[in-house]
C-alpha cells in the first residue's frame, strides 16, 4: 500500500513543481509586458516633447518673418493661428501620455500581478 502511495506523491509534487513553473513565467512575462508598455510611453513623451521646441523655432521665425514685412497682426496670420494650434495639440498629447503612465503605475502598484491583463 506504502508503494502506491509514492507514485501519487511523485506526482504530486511533478505537478506543483509545473504549476509553480507556470505562476513564474507568468509573472515574469507580466512583469516584461508592463516594463514594455512604460517604456514605450517614455518614448512616446519623449518624442512628442522634442516636437514643442521644434514647433517653437517655427513659430518664432514666422513671427519674425512677418514682423519684417511690416506684419502686426500675428494673430491674424492663418499659419500663426496653425502653429499654435499645433502646439496646444502637443501639449495636450504630452498630458494624455504622462496620465497613462501614471496609471500604468498605479495598476502595477495597486495588482503586479495582474495589472498587464487590464
């Protein structure tokens, strides 16, 4: 009887040793998804805040074009209104960005375990 009982015990712990295997690369490729997502918001605020400057320079060289032919009315001018225009929608695009990864943190730190399944 001691004899059939080994092999169920064998069994046994085969099977928590490939259940415990599991639950470690699922947390490990979590953890890589999550890692993932930040990174690629990081990049994408990083590129959107190398826009602003660019956008700036821009701006201040219509402004200072149309200051030489005599312009005073910068408001006015379609392509001002344009670039300002771009430049809110830049700015917005980085507040939108840094909220989400504020919330991939919080998920993270609020479930690390299943926060990448969200």
């Amino acid at each position: 009887m001691a004899e059939q009982e080994k092999p169920k015990e064998e069994k046994t712990r085969r099977d928590n040793f490939w259940e415990s295997m599991g639950k470690t690369f699922h947390t490990a490729a979590t953890g890589a998804q999550r890692y993932t997502r930040l990174v690629q918001k990081k990049i994408d605020l990083a590129t959107t805040q190398r826009k602003i400057p660019a956008v700036h320079g821009e701006l201040g060289k219509l402004i200072d074009d149309l200051h030489a032919q005599g312009e005073t009315r910068f408001l006015e001018n379609t392509e001002v209104v344009e670039l300002l225009g771009k430049l809110d929608h830049l700015r917005q695009t980085v507040a939108t960005i840094e909220k989400e990864m504020e919330e991939v943190k919080k998920k993270e730190s609020a479930n690390p375990e299943d926060a990448s399944t969200h």
